[in-house]
C-alpha cells in the first residue's frame, strides 16, 4: 500500500495528542453505535414512527452505525501504531465506507427536507410518493449514488498521513462530488425551508385577514414558535454541515499553509471534528425530537419490565 506522506505521524502529533484523539473516537465507537442502534429499533418497533419522514431518516443513522463500527477502529488502530497497520483491500474498504457514509446521509437528510415540503404545501404529491414502491426507490438511490460516484471517479486509493487515514486520490472526485451532489443538496434543502417558511408565513397572514378580531396574544406565542422551529431546522442543518463536512476541509488548507509544529494539531483536530459528528447528531435529533425521544424512553422501560420479571 502506498503511503501520500507529508510528515510521519509520531513528527506531527504528539503522545498526549494521541491519547486525547484515541479517548475520543474510542467515545464515539461506544456510545454512538448504541444510540443510534436504540434509535433504529424505536422506530421500526413504534407503529406511529413508522412513517415516510422517520424512515428515511433511519437512512441516517444506519449510515453513521456503517461509518463508526467500520471507519473508527481502523483510525484507532492507526494512531496507535503510527501507521495504518492493515493492507490496501482494507484501505479500499474505508475509503469507500468513509465517502459513502457521509454522503448517502446527507443524500438522506435532502430525501427528508423534499418529503416534508411535498407533505406541508402539495399533500396530494406526498401521498402518492409516500407509498413503499417510492420510498424504496429514494432509499436505494441514498445508498448507490455515493458508491457509483466514488467508483466511476475516486481513482485509486491511499493512505494519506496528514489526514491520519486512506482516502481516494482520484483528482476529479472532489469536483465531482461538490458540483453534482454537495451543491444541489445544499440548494435543495435552503430551497425547501424557505418554500416551507413562505408558506407558513401566508397561511397565518390569511388566517388573521379574514378574521374580525385580533388574534389573543396565545395565538402569537404560537405563531412565533412555529417560525422558530422552521429557523431551527434551517440551522441545524447548515450548522452541521459547516462544522462537520465544510469544516474540515477550511481547516486543512490552513493546515497546508502553517508552519511544521501547527500542522499536526491543525490535522488532527480537522480529523476528529470530521469523525464525532454521529455522536452529535445522534444527541441532537434525540433532544430536540421529543416525539422520538418519548418513544425511546418508552422503548427502554418496557425492556427493563421485561428483564424484571
């Protein structure tokens, strides 16, 4: 296996580095698997859950189970020899498990935002692409797009030092990847929540038109709420996608343009923001989703009956 190496890993990272990065994957490894297995077994075990919206979103956390359990332990293992200490098939497996992960979930996160549009503003749309013949076709296409574009244009695969794992070299994947999936998906789900955000904003502007009496002040409370959670789902998913796919990426061209003693640690902490992001999105859609958060707990004390008696 060939080896892209700007400097060795024991030069630009330090023992105590090392040990921080390894405690905070081997977290990572542990907890997030759990909830999001947790997570994946509520909803197929919950019959109100098992609808359009929260199945493909178990397209998101299947492919953070993928990434973790496959990507994570070969990284442990690599920062704790100093080397990759597995061979090139096993480089082609992460390299591939890595891209398509991250990409199939945000091709995932895209699927959700198009569902919930068609289902607020054109409900007759929905009910006929709600069906399992189209569900199972978005959730196919979520998982293979990534694969074939990987396949058709990742070129050969190595392991790169400065970015502490294998990665593809092929010089049009990243071109490719931006322009033909990132992009789009960004475009689709800003589009998406502002047609939601407009609609929402027309339909209280008609309701208040053809009413004699003001609306009482309850009614206002609730109408910013519903403009607050419209503005959180906007930023929950551009601030996730800045911080754990855009990131990265800022902070390794600064990397590439800092002096030898910065480059490791630039490095490594690009490295590790890139790899909790299930760990956080797992804890995010859990607290901030009270109806999936009700049915685990739900799910977890029934378990617990059934282990008493």
């Amino acid at each position: 296996m060939n080896s892209t190496t700007d400097m060795p890993i024991r030069d630009t990272l330090s023992q105590s580095g090392t040990n921080v990065t390894v405690t905070i994957l081997m977290c990572v490894l542990v907890i997030a698997p759990v909830g999001d297995l947790l997570i994946l077994v509520t909803i197929l075990q919950t019959r109100k859950l098992r609808r359009p919206l929260y199945l493909l979103m178990a397209n998101i956390f299947l492919s953070d189970i993928c990434f973790v359990t496959i990507s994570l332990p070969l990284n442990i293992a690599t920062l704790l020899h100093g080397f990759p200490p597995y061979g090139t098939v096993v480089c082609y497996i992460q390299s591939f498990v890595t891209f398509g992960a991250i990409s199939s979930s945000a091709c995932a996160i895209c699927s959700i935002a198009v569902y919930r549009l068609t289902q607020v503003c054109w409900s007759s749309v929905y009910i006929r692409i709600s069906t399992w013949k189209y569900m199972s076709v978005v959730m196919a296409a979520v998982w293979t797009v990534p694969v074939v574009m990987a396949a058709a244009v990742g070129g050969s695969v190595e392991y790169i030092d400065y970015k502490f794992t294998c990665d593809h070299t092929g010089p049009h994947l990243d071109v490719v990847s931006i322009t033909a999936l990132y992009l789009p998906i960004v475009a689709t789900i800003l589009g998406c929540y502002v047609k939601l955000y407009l609609h929402t904003k027309n339909a209280l502007q008609r309701v208040q038109a053809v009413m004699t009496l003001p609306l009482p002040a309850a009614s206002h409370d609730v109408n910013r709420k519903m403009d607050d959670v419209i503005f959180r789902c906007i930023m929950i998913i551009f601030v996730e996608f800045i911080g754990f796919y855009v990131g990265p990426g800022v902070l390794n061209a600064i990397r590439n343009k800092s002096d030898p003693p910065s480059k490791g640690i630039i490095g490594i902490i690009s490295f590790s923001v890139y790899r909790i992001h299930p760990l956080v999105r797992m804890c995010t859609s859990v607290v901030l989703n009270k109806e999936l958060r009700d049915a685990v707990l739900k799910l977890v004390r029934v378990v617990n009956v059934d282990r008493r008696r």
